[in-house]
C-alpha cells in the first residue's frame, strides 16, 4: 500500500541520482536561457506619445501594430557599446577563463538582444559605437574573427529578411574602441571600419525624422587627414543658407559636454556623477566648442549618446548655444562586463508628422535581466550535485570497511561471550586470541642480535619512501570513501550537462 502512495521513485542507484540532477540543470537552463530573457524584454513597453491635434488619444504599446499599419508612430530601438571583450580586455588571464568570459558576455547579449528584438518588434534599430573591445589595434585576420562573432551575436540572430543593414539596421557609427579617439583616431582602422560597418557620416530620413549619424571622433582631431570627413559633412549639410525643414536626431558616440555640477543625469543612472575625464583613446565628454558648434550647426531637437556605459538624461542650455535647448540621453551599455549593475537599451516612440507638425515623440529605458544571477544558479546547483554525489558514494561503500568480525572493544566482547549473540566462530576467534596472549606472558624472552646497517643512500630512501606511504594512505583513503567513484560520477555528470547546455540552449538559442 506504501508503494502505491509514494510520489516519488526511490532511486536505488546513482544512475537514478545523476538522472535527477540532470533534469535539475535542464529545468534551470530553460528558465535562464530562455524564459528570463523572455519575460524580461516583455516587462519592456513601448512609451506612448500622446498625439497632436486632429487626433485624439494616446499611441500606447497595446495597439502599436495598429497604428504602424496606420503609418501613426514609429518605434526605434537605440543599443550601445556592446563592446565585446577578447583577447586584450582581461591581461593576464588565462586562456580557459578569459575563454569562459567571452562565452558568458557573448550568451548575455546573444539572448537578450534576439528576445528584445522578438517581443518589442522594432521599426528601426541604431547601434551607438563600441562594438568591439580592441577593434581600433587589432589586425585584419584578428578583427575579421572578432566581426564575425559580432555578426553572430547582432545581425545572424534576428530576422534578416525583415531587418536589413543599412535600411533599418544601422551599425555604422564608430566608437573610440573601433577607430580610436581624437588626434589618436587611426586611419586603417576607420577606412576598415567604413567598408564593413558602414558610412560613420550619414543622414537617414525616417517618417520625416532625420537621424544623423556623425563620428564625433574624427571631428573632434586637431589633424585635418582625420577630421576633414565629418567637418565637411557638417559643414556642407548644415551650412547657415540651408533651412531646417524635418526634427532631427543627433547620434554620437561621444556625449556632448555638459557641467556635471548643474546638469544632473536623472534617476536612472547607478553612479552619482558624471564625469568629464579622459585618457589614452578615450574622453568621456567632447570639447566645449566642439559641442557648441555641432550644437548650433546641426540644431537638433533630440540626442542619443553612449561612451560612458551608464545613463543621463540631460537638456543643454549652455551660454553660447543659439539655438532652442535639446535633450541628450546616453544610453546604457547592453553589456554586462561594463562596469555597470543594470544593462539596458533605450526605447523611442515618435509620432510620423508631416512638415508643419512639431516633432512629437517620448522615449524610456529597457532593463535586460540582472547579470550573474544565472552564474550564481549554475555553480550552486554544481556544488549541491557534487554534495549528494558524494554521499551516495559515501553510503555505498565496500562492507570490508563498515564492520569488523573481530570485537573492537570490551563491551563487544561481553557480547560475544553471551549466549544470544554468540556464534560459532567468533567465539573459536576470541579464544584463540586469549590463549595466544597467556601464552605470550609466559614465553622467555629471546634476545634478538645487532646487526650493523648495511651501507644505503640515506637522503633519497626516506623521502621515497615518504612518498609511498603517502600514495598508499591516499589511495586505502579514496577506496575506503569510494571517492573513486566519485569522481568518476561527477566527471560523467558534469560532461552530460555541459553537452546539454552547448547543443540544447547555446547553438539553438
């Protein structure tokens, strides 16, 4: 009757036990690898833009495909420095490590991104620079492997028929780790850059918004062989004779300059300030007259911004500016090896309008899932695995070391002297024992001879022989608690699990 009522089978041996734990890791995979990148990118709605007169209500998420059949509202995913770290990111770490590095960041963004882009359904996607860790000094062979990874992250893991490069997938504008920065910009790097990743200097004209996309890196170089692209650019587009006919959006690597004193970031930005320092190939914030003069020529009505990896909402009113305040947002780094707590993408909703209809739009912040929470989960599910492996072996270990056929102790010898649990042959035992020591008490001592030791290599002897006891304690200590056996389960076990997680979850999600 108990049989019938158990729930559970009883596992009668560790086959039952790795089969349970098994199944412990898979369950564990499909809840990080797919149901947590899931839910967390369907937390994200699009923000909703109310509309202007002569149409009434609210462009809300819940009714997006609606009007964008409707040509209503557009909705654009902005995504920067997902900088993937190689071989130069960590220096002196070993190459197992530094390979396990690249697998986490590369499944972080992999997943994230591919579930973004499959429950958010954008119109168009923007890339913000950095794409790689060390594009700027790599070589060609090593930044065509390094390209490729990004492909397989970025491009090869959403919809390519509905998502095309340079039509409404843009990764054309570089950052400081794909080309350099400033005087520091390398020519071989930007002209490989532009054959690969696009025209860093570019207008695209989406439902009468114009997105402008300039490499703020080259512009801000003293050396006219670098800056000379993007300033004629400039200079050319937005000369004073041509008017502003269309809202435009300013894109940048590099934030504008700002005071850090006046122009707070907002709520959504994890460090308290920020900053304007600058090093070796970097800056955290172009030059004042660079931005004053992007900001009077191009004069846009909006600006998105990455670099600095975290978050700020600023609006710049700086002396000098002649034209009417524009919003920055630096967008948050979509990677989890930057430095910050919380990656995140920036959502933008804008209302399609026609030329005499002012630029309406409202744009929020997307949080991909905590990162490390499903490390976390993966070594503490090994290390509890490990734990029962090893009691079972423990509790299945040879009898020659459970039990003894000889008394070990007075009370057990009273035992066998008694009648109920005596037998046989224990008793014959005991009594060939006693009557060995009786007679050993009365036996004449003998006198054993002195003999001289022979001549022996007195340094190397005690030290192998050292050695020897030793392995021998080792191996009767294994055999005794069948770790043998452990070992080889947990070798077995580790090697199906992580051929479930590369076959099951990394190749096909």
């Amino acid at each position: 009757m108990s049989s019938r009522l158990r729930v559970l089978p009883k596992f009668r041996t560790v086959h039952h036990l790795i089969v349970l734990l098994t199944f412990a890791f898979i369950i564990s995979f499909i809840y990080h690898e797919i149901i947590a990148p899931s839910r967390a990118s369907k937390y994200c709605k699009w923000p909703q833009v109310k509309l202007s007169e002569g149409q009434k209500g609210f462009i809300s998420d819940q009714d997006q495909d609606q009007h964008r059949s409707q040509d209503l509202a557009t909705n654009v995913l902005l995504i920067a420095d997902p900088q993937l770290i190689d071989n130069h990111t960590y220096p002196g770490r070993n190459s197992l490590l530094l390979d396990l590095s690249k697998h986490t960041v590369d499944q972080y963004l992999k997943k994230n991104y591919k579930n973004i882009v499959k429950n958010l359904n954008p119109d168009y996607i923007f890339f913000l620079g950095d794409y790689l860790d060390n594009g700027r000094s790599s070589s060609d062979e090593y930044f065509n492997k390094e390209w490729n990874r990004f492909e397989k992250i970025f491009l090869n893991s959403i919809d390519s028929k509905k998502y095309v490069k340079d039509e409404n997938l843009f990764i054309n504008l570089p950052g400081n780790h794909d080309i350099g920065w400033s005087n520091g910009v390398k020519l071989p790097s930007r002209e490989r850059f532009q054959k690969i990743f696009g025209n860093p200097n570019t207008i695209n004209t989406i439902n009468n918004v114009e997105f402008i996309s300039i490499d703020s890196l080259s512009y801000s170089s003293s050396n006219d062989a670098i800056n000379s692209d993007s300033r004629n650019f400039v200079k050319q587009t937005f000369s004073p004779a041509i008017v502003k006919s269309k809202p435009r959006i300013l894109l940048t690597h590099v934030p504008l300059n700002r005071d850090p004193a006046k122009q707070t970031c907002g709520k959504y930005r994890e460090s308290s300030k920020f900053h304007l320092s600058g090093g070796y190939q970097y800056k955290l914030a172009l030059e004042p007259d660079i931005s004053i003069e992007l900001l009077n020529s191009i004069k846009p009505d909006l600006i998105f911004s990455g670099d600095d990896h975290d978050y700020c909402d600023i609006v710049h009113t700086e002396a000098g500016v002649t034209e009417s305040p524009a919003r920055e947002i630096t967008v948050k780094s979509i990677s989890l090896a930057m430095g910050i707590k919380y990656p995140a993408v920036q959502l933008l909703t804008f209302q399609n309008s026609n030329d005499d209809t002012p630029f309406n739009y409202n744009t929020d912040i997307c949080y991909l899932p905590t990162p490390y929470i499903n490390i976390f989960h993966y070594i503490l599910l090994s290390i509890i695995s490990g734990l029962l492996l090893l009691w079972w072996n423990m509790k299945q270990r040879s009898s020659r070391y459970n039990y003894s056929i000889l008394p070990t102790s007075i009370h057990s010898t009273a035992i066998l002297s008694n009648d109920k649990y005596s037998s046989s042959n224990a008793t014959k035992i005991s009594n060939f024992l006693k009557e060995q020591d009786d007679d050993t008490t009365k036996a004449k001592l003998i006198t054993i001879p002195k003999y001289t030791s022979t001549t022996q290599n007195a340094s190397s002897l005690p030290f192998s022989v050292y050695l020897s006891k030793c392995r021998t304690k080792l191996m009767n200590f294994m055999k005794k608690w069948n770790l043998f056996g452990f070992v080889k389960h947990c070798l077995f076990l580790g090697l199906l699990v992580i051929c479930i997680y590369y076959f099951g979850f990394v190749l096909t999600v």
